[in-house]
C-alpha cells in the first residue's frame, strides 16, 4: 500500500469537486471515494489501486431508501447491502434483488459494502490482483495472462483479445434484469444512466470499466415501479455453498399470463466481462408458452456467442442450466 | 516423512517405558473420557488468548519480505536504495549483506535445510530475495515493494504431470521399494479380476486460521522467539544451529497456536530472518505471515500420482497389491510422501509391492500434512477398493469386512488393537447402509441423485519420550510444566484431567503451563503422537508429586502420619490416608503441606518411547477407521453436495470425548475440501502458485460442512499407556476423500481419480440425469 491523503466530504458538492480534481476516474485514479472500502481498501493493499486522496463519502445523506413519485424505488448510494437486501418493500417487489445480494459475500461485508460501492466492485482475475503480472485492466497495453492462463473462473460473454476479465457482481446482474437507472452527480450536473449504459465491454481498452469521469458521483439507483404479476428469480450457481463468487449466475423478471410469457428480462453473472443482459433469451420467451423446452432455447440463445477460455468451457453448459432452472422457479404457479 | 521417521525424530527408542494398561487395574476415573470443555476457552473466547504476533515490546519494528518473480535463476542486483531512503526504514537484509545464517545437522528437524539468504539462487516463486525492516509495518511493507530485484531467469519445471523419465528400481534416483512380499508381478498377471489405475491428489497448502509469525527479541545473548510452532523444543534445537549459537541462548515460545496442520511442525525461514534482524538492529521485530506467502513459503502437500494394481480373484480373495507412486518435491529438498503408510497392513494379501519416487519441481520445500502420506495413499487404496468391489459385484463393506486381517502382514505380527472390522460394521449401521441400492443412480431424493460410498482409514500410533514437572501446591491447585504445546487439540485439557484423576483436583485448579522451550522437554505435536506421549510423563510426575506428599506426611511434626512409614499411606482423591483405611478418615494433601510449611509438592517425571518398551516389538500399532460418505448431485444445476458423513475411529481410549470428536469433525470438514475443492495450482508460464488467496484457493464454508456423526470405539490400547490412549488428530482425514469419490460414482458414474472432483468433470461425459 502507497501512502495517501484521507479527506471527509461534508456535502455532496464537496466530493464531487475533490474527486474532479483526479487526472482520471478508472483505473489508477489518483482521487478516489471511500464508502465501504470492501473492494477498494483491499486493492490498495495490493498495490493494485494507488490513489494519492481517498476522499471518505460515508457522511454524505446517501443511504436513504424510499418509494419514488412513480411507486418505483430510490435506493441511496450508501445504502448499505444488507439494508437493501433486508429491505421490506425490495424483499416484497424486487426479490431478485435481495436474492442477489443475499447469496454475495458473508453477511460482515454485506453490512459494509454499499450499493454504489457493488456497482464499481472490480474483477476477481487473479492476473488483475498480482502485479506481477501483465494485465491490460491495470497496465494497459501489458498484455492479458488469463488468456492461456488460470481462467476457470473468468468470462465467456463479452471478452475480447485484451481481456477476460468476469465482473463478480450479483447485485448488478439483478439490477441489469431489473432495468435499474443510476444517478449520478458531477461537475457536468446530474445524469441519469440507464444501468445497460453504464458498463463498458473491455475491447482493446479494458482499463475504463464504465462511464464515469472524473468528479462522478454515483448518489442513487433507481429501480422502476414494478409490473403488476410480476415474478423474479435470482439463481448462482459456484463450486462451495457459501461465500464464493459465481461460476455461472441468472436473474430472471417475468410476467407469466395464462401459460404465455408476456415479458422477461434475463440477465447473467459470473460469465460476461459485464454485468450480462441477454435480449436473445428474451426474445425467445416473449410471447411464447413457459416451458422447459422454451427454456433451454432461451438458454442455447443466450450463449451462442460465448467463446470460452482454455478452462472455463464447462461454463457454457452450466450458464445454460443456470438460466433453465431459475426459469423453471420464476414461472412455478405460486 | 514415514511415520517411522516421524518415530524416530520424537525419540522414541529413549528412556525407560512407562507402564503399559493393567487388565486388572481399577479404571481410571470418570473425568476420563468425560467432554470437559477446553480450559483454555475463556482466554480464546475474550480474545485474552495471546498468538505469535500478539506479542508487542518497546522498540519493536516490523519485518516485510520481498520475494522471488522468478522460479528459478540467479539474482543479479539488488537495488534497495529507494527503499532505504524512505521513512522508517531501518535495513534492508539480502544476500550480500546478511550476518550468516547456517544448516542444522546436529539434531531436530528443519523444514527446508536452505536457511534464508544463503546466496543468490532462486529456487522457486516467491522464495525470500530480501526484507525490509522498519519503524512500521506499513512503512516496512511501503519500502518492500520498492526494492528491485534483477534476475537472470533459468529454465523451471512445475509440470503437474510427473511422468518423469526415471532411473531403474534400485538405482540412484531410481524408485525406492518400501515394501516387498510374495511375488506381484506373478500373482497380478494370473489373477482373473484385476484393477489397474493411477490415482492423483494435488498440492494442497495448509491454511490454519493464524498464519505463522514470529516475534524476535535479541537481549544482547539470547534470543526469545515468540512462534507458532508445533514443536517449541525442535524449534529451539533448530534455530539455534541456525544462528549459530549455543541452545540455551534461544527460547521459544508458543502458548497459543492457531492450528497447524503440520505446516508448524518445523521452523520456516521467517523465522531466523526475524531473529537475524533483531540481532542487527538489537530492537525487537515482529515478521509475519501473509495468506499469500503461506502459499510459497511454508510448506504445501505435494502432488502425488500413484499407480496402484490389484489382483483378485473372482470370489474377491486379493492376490497381488501394487503401489507405485512418485511426489514432487523441491530442488533443496527430498520430501518423500509416504503414500504407502497403510498399504502393506490394511488387507490381508500375499503378495505386496510398494515403491516410491521423487520428481523435483521448482516449488517450496513440501512439509507433512494431516495425516502426510497416509491421507494421499489411501485415496489411491481405497478408490482401487472401490472400483475392485464394482469389478467384483460385491458391497464395499462387505469386500473390505473378507480382507479384514488381525496380523499385520507386513511386521508379521499381531495389531495391539486393530478394530476395522467394528468400525466398519458400526459405521454401516449407523449410516443406514443396508438400504443402499448398488447400481449408479438408483437413489433419489427429489430431484437430487444421492451417492452412498465408503472407505477404511488408517494412521500410526506411538509415543516419544517426555518430561513433565508436576507441583502440588498448598493452595489446593497444580500446576503442570511441559516443553509440548497445545495446537488447538486440547493437550492443556488433557493434561488436567490427568492431574484430576490422580489427585481429585478440579481441572480449573490446574494450572497447565506448556509452549516454552525452558520448560522439561516435552513431544512435538504431530503424527498423532503427543497426548499417547505426555500421559504417562504427566502421570509419572503428578504420581512422584504424590509421593513427596506421603514422605511429609510421615515425617512432619504435628502431621496426623508423623511416624508412618511413606509406603502405608496413600492419597484418594486429594485426601492422604493409611492404606487400607477409607479416604474420609483422612486429611486434604494441602493440609499436609501447611503443616510442613510448603508452597507446593513437586515431583519431576519423565517417560519413554514405545520402542524402549521390548512388549512393543512383538506388535504393531496403529488406529484405524471406517467412513461413510453421501453425497447429493443435482444435475439440473451441476450442484455437487456432501450431505452427510458418518465417522467410525478406533482410536484407543478417548481422554476427552468432546474435543476429540471435535478433531474427527473438523477433519471431515477438512476432507470435504480435500475431496472438492482444494488444489494449489502453479502458473506452468512462471511458476507462481496462481490461486494463493482465499477467494481463489476455496475452503469448506460452514455452509458446506455435512451432517457429521462422529463415534468412537473407545477401546484402550493395551501397549501405548495406562489409559490405553493413542491419537486421533490425523486419522479423522483418512479415507474421507475416497468416500467421496466412491459416493460420487455411485450418484453419477462417473470415477474421479485426479482430486479434487470439480462439476466439470461430472458435466462432460454420459452422467446420469
């Protein structure tokens, strides 16, 4: 670890102004915000990050959670894991959600790490971790050592020849199915970032992860009103019981009207580069009677580009489980 | 290590034996046995409990290694000039300007016999290149990451594959037979049934919960070692020669291990490093281990590959066993894994060959894990049984019951106490084993297929010599003084209880000192040994303790026995009276020693190793055990479960049945790693052990510990000691992984040879659905 400024931010404002002041907001930012440090502090220990400022944000007024004007929810951006995960009105309409976070971490780093914090968790590439090693995510144009390399737990959607990195969010996945926004302040003003916006595939510059610039601060995500008759499932699939990040994961929001898939949103964990939002899968259950069989074609449709590493191939078949029983679970008459 | 070898480093050929178990004796008491919980639960519950790195003194300053990029080359240069400009940074040790650090020879055992910084070669990723000490550690670990290192690479090899070309049997470099009977080659070739498989079991890195550390003070002539160390007594025998100086110039301490695993068993580099360091700087230093470095730089479990042949004939009669196997060990080292520890005495079987052979690699020096040898070897026997049963259409119960032998075939002598038979007979009662349906995938639960396998266990038993000093004190306590350490298993229990059966002093009035070097040396805990060896020593001193009591009583002034001659009176449960008379007519020990104006009774014992016993030669000695495993696979999922273990150890008299059956639970959660999860893998592009961390190296999570149910035979083993107590901190591991790649193959079909099972490998052939 490199020594460091550590700064409180009284407002908003204040951060948003101190974190302005980094050359850059991805990889190597010399600013960066501190609310959990569950990811970051522990990058910083490994020489991975090596910010000049960590700017602490935990006492910004950021953690609320409420009904929006719309009857969807705000979920502030300090709002701890367990928080939401617990949350009556997240338990009772977007169960994906809790699920999601639920099966992620041990309920200690679930108390600590927030819901923007989860948004930027980074990857858990062992290549990324050891700089001893050419990674292209923390020294561009080093090269990539997972290709060829240890990688049975690394991505098969969304790769490219720089990088294979596997975004180890559950949170995310669920907000992908959910269709979720993220709020955002900077010294441009506010935005709103729909979360399918929001991450960036690595192509040849892995190192810029989404689309924040300096000064951005993430300050909420909302999440839509939900659908009358909704259902959500969010199934992750891993090697132990507890604790260990997703080989393959699936979050399912489905609308199930006499037999008839009226919508879904499908996303996937543990296999893409980002959290993974499969329209493929959705378009071949939209419109179409629930079934195993549908299933398993929604499945086949959502990995017929994956392009797996030298030790991740099983992880085609078992995404393709993966989506079939959270499917089979989403649409069990209750 | 053999486990004979394992015999002769705790010295068991020394000393006079201690008393063996008298059929006719009286039991012992019931504190014998009961669960009484760990003495020392209150100080680990409130954190008062002080570990290694715990210890903190004025001045202290902080050690951080660097370490090798490289597996193996030269070191060119070192440039640590920015890190010695930084702030804090007191020194920075390598090889060009370390004060030397020597090898051990005479005496005790080191773990690698390189000491740290000898010259500039690199043997494997992350071998200590350098440390930085400074003011603190953050400072330490700042300026450590700063220090350039140039290296002229050389080729390495971490191949997982060990199918090296090797020299002839028999010749330098060539495999080692470590058992030979009958004729096998003969016998294989003419038998009708036959199996003929190698078996592979990874690299597995021992992870207890406290990393090791090492806190140094240099008083200007000694040096206090604050470790965690399984052997304070090997530990100071070593270091000592490590440094250079005499051994009463260096004193180890560890009163609280956070477990071991037998990754403790000998000293590490840090060790000396530390010691160096403070010696330089004459200011303490504390150096401790990262989760990482515990991968390269404190021992592992080899690999071993282990090609095994059995021949049968139809009616399931073995007529020729086979093992053939071969482990990687390091360029310093020959670490030879004792794969065929159980092989030449678990079946009865006429003719036997076992042969071993090293395969070097660039990794760190391998070291015993629970149950080194053993635990490897019977995966490889116990899945032959298994796929032997299959080929024979016999229960694996029932196979294993009809090779049940009473003669170890090998030493040509009776078992002092071999019950395989029982424990496999309990074990399938109580795991329900009669309802088993033998063909792949014919039992369900829901949508779940469930596996039902089973495997014997075997490991060791013997005892090392040992001295205790035992006081009985006026205030109604004891204290116990020993040179052995409690790892976590429970020895200062034990060792209460001892002093309660043999005085009726409650346990929580004994004081248990042990963990330091100055006091009368005291076992290694390891090989399962140290409880079968402290007892009689413990026993021997609180007994000769007892004695100097008698001798006052007869002998004081105003004593209610003045005049009695010592030998008419005894002491029952803490009262002394003349023999024959009861216990209530006479009067407390401690009022004994007011009256003579004593603090304390002492008396000093000491005991021998099995192998001064001549009784011992007639026998041979082991535990043994039978474990049955079930497993739930999903294949809608590809979830792979192991639902239930039910655990049958003929382990000698149980001293403590609550930590005992402690250790067996621990160990099958222990096997469920062994069995799905743990391998250490090297980097084949630089060696470097890629998945050291524990997001990536996974463990058991208590949510994957199976429903356990842990039983004892408790039937006392005549030879070992008047309890008739063996050990069982290692055997509850045997035979766990087999059971479950037994189970698997009976849920799925599928026969899992390389550890550990993964859901790829259940995922890509014809499994059942």
């Amino acid at each position: 670890m490199q020594t460091f400024e550590y700064r409180q931010s009284t407002s908003v404002d204040q951060a948003v102004q101190a974190g302005a002041r980094s050359k850059r907001a991805q990889q190597y930012a010399d600013v960066r915000f501190i609310a959990g440090g569950t990811t970051l502090v522990d990058l910083m220990k490994l020489d991975v990050e090596r910010p000049n400022q960590v700017v602490d944000i935990n006492g910004l007024p950021l953690a609320q959670i409420k009904t929006s004007a719309d009857g969807g929810l705000v979920i502030g951006a300090l709002a701890r894991n367990s928080a939401v995960a617990h949350h009556p009105v997240v338990q009772r309409d977007y169960a994906v959600l809790s699920l999601a976070l639920l099966s992620g971490a041990s309920p200690q780093l679930r108390n600590m790490a927030t819901t923007a914090g989860n948004l930027l968790q980074r990857t858990r590439c062992v290549y990324f971790r050891d700089t001893a090693h050419a990674c292209n995510k923390r020294e561009p144009g080093s090269g990539c050592s997972a290709i060829g390399g240890h990688n049975r737990m690394l991505a098969i959607l969304g790769t490219s020849k720089d990088c294979i990195a596997s975004n180890p969010s559950d949170q995310n996945v669920a907000l992908t199915a959910l269709e979720a926004t993220i709020q955002v302040q900077g010294v441009k003003g506010n935005q709103s970032i729909p979360i399918q916006d929001f991450y960036l595939k690595p192509g040849s510059t892995p190192n810029s992860e989404n689309v924040l610039e300096p000064g951005d601060l993430i300050v909420s995500v909302t999440l839509p009103p939900p659908a009358p008759d909704t259902r959500s499932h969010y199934l992750k699939l891993r090697d132990r019981a507890a604790y260990e990040f997703a080989l393959a994961s699936a979050a399912i929001v489905i609308k199930v009207n006499g037999g008839r898939i009226e919508r879904a949103r499908v996303a996937l964990g543990g296999v893409g580069t980002v959290p993974w939002r499969s329209r493929e899968a959705e378009q071949v259950l939209e419109g179409h009677t629930a079934d195993v069989a549908l299933f398993r074609r929604a499945a086949e449709a959502a990995l017929k580009d994956a392009q797996p590493a030298s030790e991740n191939g099983f992880k085609v078949e078992l995404a393709k489980r993966c989506i079939v029983q959270a499917l089979t679970v989403s649409t069990q008459s209750a | 290590m053999r486990f004979e070898e394992f015999v002769e480093f705790i010295g068991s050929q020394e000393g006079a034996p201690p008393k063996s178990l008298d059929a006719n004796a009286p039991p012992p008491s019931a504190i014998i046995g009961a669960g009484v919980p760990r003495i020392d639960g209150p100080l680990k519950t409130t954190g008062s409990a002080r570990y290694a790195a715990d210890y903190n003194f004025p001045g202290l300053v902080y050690a951080v290694p660097v370490r090798a990029t490289i597996a193996s080359g030269k070191i060119q240069r070192i440039d640590s000039s920015a890190a010695e400009a930084m702030p804090g940074v007191l020194l920075v040790m390598h090889h060009g300007n370390i004060m030397p650090l020597y090898r051990n020879a005479s005496g005790g055992r080191n773990s690698e016999s390189r000491p740290a910084f000898e010259d500039e070669t690199v043997y494997y990723w992350g071998q200590y290149v350098a440390a930085v000490v400074a003011e603190t550690f953050e400072q330490a670990q700042a300026a450590a990451a700063t220090v350039k290192v140039e290296y002229e690479p050389a080729k390495f090899n971490v191949d997982p594959s060990l199918s090296d070309s090797l020299p002839p049997e028999g010749e330098p470099g060539g495999p080692r037979v470590m058992s030979n009977r009958g004729n096998t080659e003969s016998a294989f070739a003419s038998a009708l049934v036959k199996v003929d498989e190698t078996y592979i079991t990874p690299v597995e890195t021992h992870n207890p919960m406290e990393m090791h550390a090492t806190v140094a003070v240099w008083d200007g002539k000694k040096y206090t070692l604050y470790e965690s160390s399984q052997g304070v007594m090997n530990h100071q025998n070593v270091v000592s020669q490590v440094l250079g100086v005499p051994k009463e110039n260096v004193e180890v301490i560890s009163r609280f291990i956070g477990s071991g695993f037998g990754g403790k068993l000998f000293p590490w580099p840090h060790s000396a490093i530390a010691a160096a360091a403070s010696r330089k700087l004459n200011r303490p230093v504390k150096l401790t281990l990262s989760r990482k470095m515990m991968f390269s730089n404190s021992g592992h479990r080899p690999r071993t590959q282990q090609r095994m042949r059995l021949g049968a004939t139809t009616d399931g009669k073995l007529l020729s066993l086979q093992q053939n196997y071969r482990n990687h060990t390091s360029y310093g080292d020959d670490i030879r894994e004792n794969c065929g520890e159980a092989t030449p005495f678990l079946y009865s079987t006429a003719n036997l060959k076992v042969t071993s052979a090293l395969v070097r690699r660039n990794v760190g020096t391998p070291t015993p894990m629970r149950g080194p040898g053993a635990v490897p070897g019977l995966f490889a026997l116990e899945s032959a049984m298994d796929e032997l049963a299959i080929k024979l259409k016999k229960d694996p119960v029932e196979l294993r019951l009809s090779l049940d032998t009473l003669i170890d075939e090998e030493k040509n002598r009776p078992f002092s106490s071999r019950h395989l038979k029982e424990c496999l007979q309990l074990g399938a009662e109580k795991f329900g084993w009669s309802r088993r349906t033998p063909e792949v995938g014919s039992m369900r639960k829901g949508d779940l297929i469930l596996g039902w396998g089973v495997a014997a266990a075997s490991w060791g038993a013997n005892r090392g010599v040992c001295e205790t000093e035992v006081s009985l004190r006026a205030d109604g306590t004891a204290r116990v003084g020993c040179g052995t350490q409690d790892i976590g298993t429970g020895s200062y229990t034990v060792i209460a209880q001892v002093i309660t059966d043999k005085t009726g002093i409650p346990v929580d009035k004994v004081d248990v000192v042990l963990g330091s070097s100055a006091l009368p040396p005291g076992p290694t805990s390891g090989g399962s040994t140290a409880t079968a060896t402290f007892l009689p020593a413990v026993i021997d001193g609180v007994n000769a303790a007892i004695k100097v009591v008698l001798t006052v009583a007869g002998n004081t002034k105003d004593s209610p026995f003045e005049g009695k001659d010592p030998n008419s009176l005894t002491m029952t449960a803490g009262r002394v009276h003349e023999k024959g008379a009861p216990a209530a007519s006479g009067v407390s020990y401690n009022e004994i020693l007011h009256i003579a104006n004593l603090a304390s009774a002492r008396g000093d014992g000491k005991s021998g190793g099995l192998g001064a016993d001549p009784k011992s030669h007639n026998f041979s000695t082991h535990s043994f055990g039978a474990q049955f495993v079930e497993i739930e696979w999903d294949p809608g999922i590809a979830r792979l479960r192991v639902s239930r273990v039910v655990s049958v150890i003929d382990g000698g008299r149980i001293i403590n049945m609550r930590m005992a059956t402690n250790q067996v639970a621990g160990a099958i959660v222990m096997g469920v790693g062994m069995g799905l999860f743990e391998e250490t893998i090297y980097d084949p592009r630089n060696g470097h052990p890629i998945n050291d961390n524990f997001a990536d190296y996974i463990v058991p999570t208590i949510a994957d510990a199976p429903q356990i149910d842990v039983h004892f035979l408790d039937i006392p083993d005549p030879l070992l000691n008047e309890y008739g107590a063996r050990g069982i901190g290692e055997i509850g591991l045997a035979g766990i992984a087999p059971a479950i790649t037994a189970a698997v193959y009976h849920a799925t079909g599928v026969r899992v040879r390389e550890l550990p099972v993964r859901i790829e490998d259940l995922m890509k052939t014809n499994a059942v659905t």
